[in-house]
C-alpha cells in the first residue's frame, strides 16, 4: 500500500484529519511558517532584482528535521495549508526547505474541516499557484523594506524602538486624522419643532409630529438655525388648527444580511460581544480547526474564517432552505434562494463567507461541548448565516400629513406584521413600532403641545475597533488577514491607545504621523497603499510581473529616505495633558510612555515626581496602601502599589533607603526571593564571585558585580529517569498465564 504524508499549518488540526482520511495518511503540522527572511539584515538584494534570501527559522529546526524524514518514507505529499495566499506561500516554503520534488506533492485545500470537505480535496489535487506564493512574497518584501528602512530613521529622528510598517502606518493615519476633524469641528446650531397631538376623542392615544415645510418648501435639518427664527414659527403658529391632509398607508419589505467576512464578523463581535479583532480570531479559529461535539471525530463548526468573498456552497445552501423550511415554515423561505456579491475591492470570489459547516449543528444543541466564547461566537454566525438565506421581514408603514397654516408636519408610524429573518437575528439598529391611531382625511386634531427643541451638530465620532476595521476595508487596506494584527500593532507600539472602546493618537502616535505625512506623503497614504492591494491582486492573477511592483514602489521610497535624512530635524514628543490633577501639588498631570506602557506623570516634575498607573484602558488604578507586613531587612512597613498594567508588589516605606520589593502571590502574601548562593567559581569576564540563583526556568550563575558585569550562565538539569516499577500481575482463578 503506498504511504501519504499530509502537512497542515496547525496542530489543532492534525488529530481530525488524519482520523478522517485513515490509517495510509500520516498527518503532520508545519507550525504555521518554517521560513522566513532573516532578522539580523535586510534579506533582500535590491541591485538583483529585489532577490529574497529565506533562512529556516531556527525553532523550526528539529520540525523541519522530522518532516524531512516523513517525506522521504512517504508515496506522494499534500501540503494542506490554510486557504489563502499566506498558506500557499507556506506550501512553498514547505517544498523549498523539504527539498521536495514537483511530483511528489500535491496541493489540497479545503473552506471547512469536515469529512466530505477532506476527502473531496484529496480526489482533487493541483499544483502549487505561483501567482499567489508571488503576491505573498511581494507583500512580505515591501514590507521588509518599509520597516528595515523606515524604522532606523524614526529611531534616529524621534526615538529609539519606534517601528513603520506599509499598513500599521496607515491605520495610525486614518486615526489621527480623525482626531484633527474632532478638533477643529465648530459645532452649528439648529432646531426641531415637534407638535404632540391627538384625536379629539376621550383617553385618545398622543403622537409626535415633525415640522415638515411651509409653503411647499421643505425644512432641511439646519433650516431652522436660532432660538429667534424658532419663536418667530411658533408665533405663527400660535391658534391654528392641526388637519390631517393625508394619510398614505404601504408595505415596507427589510432585506436580510449577507453572511459574514472576516471584517463583518469582526465589527458585529466587537459590537454586540466586546470581542476584540484578535480575540474574534482566536475563537474562529478554534470553531474552524475542530471541536469534539460528543463523536469520536472532531469536527469543523465553521468555514475558513479569514475571506472576503460572500459566495455559498450550492450543497449547503439546500440544505439551510431544507432546515429553514422544516423549522419555521414554507412562508419563512424566500422567492428565490439568495446570492450575495461582495463590494470589496479585490474580494476572493473562490472563497467562502463564513458560516456553519452545517445548519443542522444548532447552537443550543451543542452548547456543552463549546466554551462560553465559543459558543458565543458560533451562535452569532449560525444565526447571521441561517438569517441570509431567509425572507423579508415586512412591515406596514403609515404616513400622515398633517396641515397647520402654511405649514405641514409630518407623522409616521411601522409595525412590524411578519417577523421573516428577523425570527433567527435581530438587527441592533432594529427599528421601534410606532403605532398612530387610525386617522381620517380633514379630520380635525387636539394639540396638545409644541415642543421646540434645541440641537447642535456633533463631530464625526473616535474610532473603535469595528469601525477602523470597517474604514480599512472601505479604502481597500489590508486583507482579511491584516486587520486584527495591524490594530493590535499601533495598541502595542503606543501610538494609539483605548479610551474606553475609543482609538485616541498619543502624543507618540501624532509625531510619528507626522513626519511620515510630511516626508512620505506618496507611499505612507491611504490611496496609494489600497492601489498596493490592487497590484498584489494582479500579481496572484499573473497579470502583473511582481518586481516591477517592487521597483515602482522602491524608486521613489528611496528618495524620500535621502530627503528626510537630510532634511528631517529631531522631533520632540510632547507629554500629553490629562483631566487628573496631582494629589501631592495640585498640577495636572500628563499622560508619558514608558517601555512597560503609559502612565500619569506631573506636570511640575523634576520638583514633583508623583506619578499614577494607568491600566490597559487608560483609567488611573487604585493607588498606594499600607499593610501590616514587614520589610525583612529593615522592619519598616511594607506598602502595597500598583505597578505599570495593575501589576502589584510590596515596597518597604522607608524607600528610598531600603529598596526592598517583594512580589504578591494570589491571596495577597509577599514573596521572598531566595538569597543567592555563593559559590567558589569565578566570573569569566570580570574574576569576581559567582552567585547561585533559582528563576523561572531554573537555576542560573549570575556575577556578583552585576550590574556593572553583566555575566550570565543557565546550568543545566538533566530530568532524572523514570524508575521502573514492577506491578504485580493479576492471575485469574480459571486461566493460568505462562511468563
């Protein structure tokens, strides 16, 4: 029987697949990438031809080791990578480092981790797409040419471990010109008047109606501007009588929405579960790779979660109208099954949206085997997916008109008469029944009051998490891929922060932009990189040769780095002020970076030197307390604090003459360290003593001269050998066993 070695990107899915394709299949994991460009240089030959030069990641050495051998024993291999450029880029990779032949492997992929999904991918092989592997290469070489050549220039111009990236840039872009139109907004004023009016019956039910024209002219929202052209309405208004001119009653049909993409299903977790994009991620993935729901096979909850493309298995889609029609009713069932097209640029039309492998694995009835946000997540898909491939919720709509004067109000009222899709999922933004009472044409009404209201134009609002993933989407930066590593990027290098759920630029963030707006402004802006993803399309479509997009790109880069090298003056990074006052001398405080994250500093520092944690989100964590433990080497008191990111310890009060910390356990007692161990060997660098010491990994030789030598060495511990023990054996009372 010939032998088959089939290599997929994630452990997680090892266990599924191979107990589904059998025992002639050996199942293997590359651990997501097994080669990359090197982290010492550049690893790019600009002068020949922008050449790539990959090395084996060194944690991949004993991996690369293992799979070399499986391939060697082995018939015909399947590089089963993830479904998109980034996995046919790994399946390259996973040929080139294997040495491995072009007939001796096979390409398979697959939307979802089912049974038939698997088996129908292994009877239909292909090759590896070049054209993808070359559109993954060119992203990954401008962005090694972005962050190598940038990064050093920002360190020298603004400060030391500041990184640029093609994308990350972009984002921070986006954000903070969001903050300049928060800014420089002048809010304009503006009015509404509403009458609340009735039927000129007992106990009748009010309503509201808006200010609609007069004379035939209609009122747009900013027509009525101050307080005065207000009274000067009521005034005119005053004794007249309110007629119902019109009433005009129709049908309103709601569309369902489509079924997810990676970024729609990143909004709507953000949305209505407080995921964050990487969180949202994390999960699907689990969902995807495969969950033991009670038979002896894991498996497969969702389709691939990293897509654009809004298309849907014709098998599946009979399916989910066979489940809906079997649940809810023939009436349930729309005209005609749907088909969705995707707006995005660029979108993956070979791909799937995301949805349930299957309709049939309902929410509630697997809950058990799910973890809280799993089930969360799953719930929302299996619903959003079921809800597009159901009818139009309907509603009855009711308009009346209603005269006064020379001028017309309008009143308008929805109930909602068939639930349709919105059966499965409820809109956020559902709208609320307004019910009128039933009216007639010249029919004469009661007011009951007019209501004058005053309003003022709002700036645009602080991006959060969905609607930056929505604005990279709609300018068509980045992939399905990008979105959640890029917003956890710009969090991680401080150049935004979280207030609350909103993006707010730090001061770090506003410098940085600005230097690459100024000195970059054609390669570091939102059209310019979308029209990158447009020519990275091209190249996995072969309609493009990828260095030429690496030269249009590096050419003019190139000059802008001389430039800026000569031009660019050394930036200062002003602290930002905040709204907390100091409590020790009454200045405010201002927000600083430090390598452990932000934190509140005074104003008035060097003469003050208080400062305030700050946790993740941006808010001031509960400060000092005293305890009633004591410091170990003084006997002072020790105080509780809260380090950077809500890390407590222990500090002796009489700091700073005795710097004794200690760290806190889990129910609130210090910590002793050790003391180190003195030992009879010398210091290789500088012949002081060196000391024994026991950390996280184990014990360790550190100089006693530190910190001036700074000599380090691990020892190493072999685990000691597993005795083995003799168990009695059992004899039975009817058999003998010979040994």
């Amino acid at each position: 029987m010939p032998k088959y070695l089939v290599i997929v990107e994630s452990p997680a899915k090892e266990k599924t697949i191979s107990k589904i394709l059998g025992k002639d299949f050996t199942v293997k994991s590359s651990y997501g990438h097994i080669r990359d460009l090197p982290k010492s240089k550049i690893g790019i030959d600009i002068e020949d031809n922008f050449a790539p030069t990959y090395t084996n990641i060194p944690k991949a050495k004993k991996l690369i080791s293992d799979l070399k051998k499986a391939a060697e024993s082995s018939d015909k291999i399947y590089l089963a990578t993830d479904f998109d450029r980034e996995g046919e880029a790994i399946a390259w990779h996973l040929k080139e480092a294997l040495q491995l032949t072009d007939s001796k492997i096979s390409r398979i992929t697959f939307h979802e981790i089912t049974s038939e999904a698997i088996l129908d991918a292994v009877k239909r092989p292909r090759g590896l797409d070049m054209g993808l592997v070359n559109s993954q290469q060119t992203r990954r070489i401008l962005d090694r040419l972005v962050g190598y050549k940038l990064s050093p220039l920002l360190w020298k111009k603004i400060k030391v471990g500041l990184s640029a990236g093609r994308v990350q840039s972009v984002a921070v872009m986006i954000i903070c010109s969001r903050e300049e139109e928060i800014k420089n907004f002048v809010p304009v004023e503006y009015w509404s008047i509403e009458a609340e009016l009735s039927k000129l019956e007992k106990n009748a039910i009010p309503f509201k109606a808006q200010i609609f024209s007069k004379n035939n002219i209609k009122f747009d929202r900013l027509a009525i501007q101050n307080k005065e052209q207000a009274d000067n309405i009521l005034k005119e208004l005053e004794g007249t009588k309110y007629i119902v001119k019109s009433i005009d009653t129709k049908q309103r049909k709601r569309s369902p929405y489509p079924p997810y993409t990676t970024s729609t299903m990143q909004q709507d977790a953000s949305r209505r579960l407080g995921f964050s994009a990487s969180k949202t991620m994390s999960v699907a993935q689990k969902l995807y790779e495969g969950i033991n729901i009670g038979s002896s096979v894991s498996t497969g909850l969702i389709t691939y979660m990293r897509t654009d493309s809004l298309n849907i298995a014709k098998s599946v889609q009979n399916e989910t109208l066979k489940f809906i029609e079997s649940s809810y009713g023939n009436n349930f069932l729309p005209k005609t099954p749907r088909i969705y097209k995707a707006k995005t640029k660029g979108a993956q039309e070979a791909h799937e949206a995301i949805r349930p492998t299957s309709p049939n694995k309902i929410p509630s009835k697997i809950k058990q085997y799910l973890s809280s946000d799993e089930l969360k997540l799953y719930d929302l898909i299996w619903k959003r997916f079921l809800a597009s491939q159901m009818s139009d919720a309907v509603y009855n709509t009711v308009t009346a008109e209603i005269s006064a004067k020379d001028y017309l109000f309008k009143a308008t009222g929805s109930t909602l008469i068939f639930e349709g899709f919105l059966k499965v999922y409820n809109i956020d933004d559902n709208e609320k029944e307004i019910k009128l009472p039933l009216l007639k044409n010249g029919e004469i009404l009661n007011l009951l009051q007019i209501i004058p209201q005053q309003h003022f134009t709002e700036p645009p609002p602080c991006y959060n998490e969905a609607s930056l993933i929505k604005a990279l989407e709609e300018h068509g930066i980045g992939r399905p891929s990008t979105y959640a590593p890029t917003i956890k990027t710009i969090l991680d290098r401080l150049y935004v922060r979280l207030d609350g759920k909103k993006f707010v630029p730090t001061n770090l963030g506003i410098v940085v932009n600005n230097v690459l707006k100024n000195h970059f402004g054609n390669i570091i802006n939102v059209k310019f990189t979308a029209g990158v993803e447009e020519k990275l399309d091209d190249i996995a479509e072969d309609k493009v040769v990828w260095q030429n997009v690496l030269k249009d790109f590096y050419n003019p880069f190139e000059k802008d780095l001389e430039e800026a090298e000569k031009n660019l003056q050394r930036q200062k990074i002003q602290a930002q002020q905040s709204s907390e006052i100091c409590p020790n001398c009454g200045k405010y405080m201002v927000i600083r970076d430090s390598k452990a994250g932000q934190f509140l500093g005074c104003s008035g520092y060097p003469e003050c030197k208080t400062t305030l944690s700050l946790d993740k989100y941006g808010k001031v964590v509960a400060g000092s307390q005293e305890t009633d433990m004591k410091c170990d080497k003084c006997g002072s008191p020790l105080i509780k604090k809260i380090g950077f990111r809500g890390k407590q310890y222990l500090s002796c009060k009489n700091y700073p003459e005795c710097k004794t910390i200690y760290n806190i356990d889990k129910d609130g007692n210090k910590v002793i360290k050790p003391e180190p161990e003195h030992t009879n060997i010398k210091c290789e660098k500088c012949g002081a003593e060196m000391l024994k010491r026991v950390g996280k990994r184990g014990p360790f030789l550190t100089c006693s001269a530190f910190p001036k030598c700074r000599n380090l060495q691990w020892i190493k511990t072999s685990k000691p050998k597993k005795k083995k023990i003799n168990v009695p054996m059992k004899i039975s009372e009817k058999k003998t066993i010979n040994k």
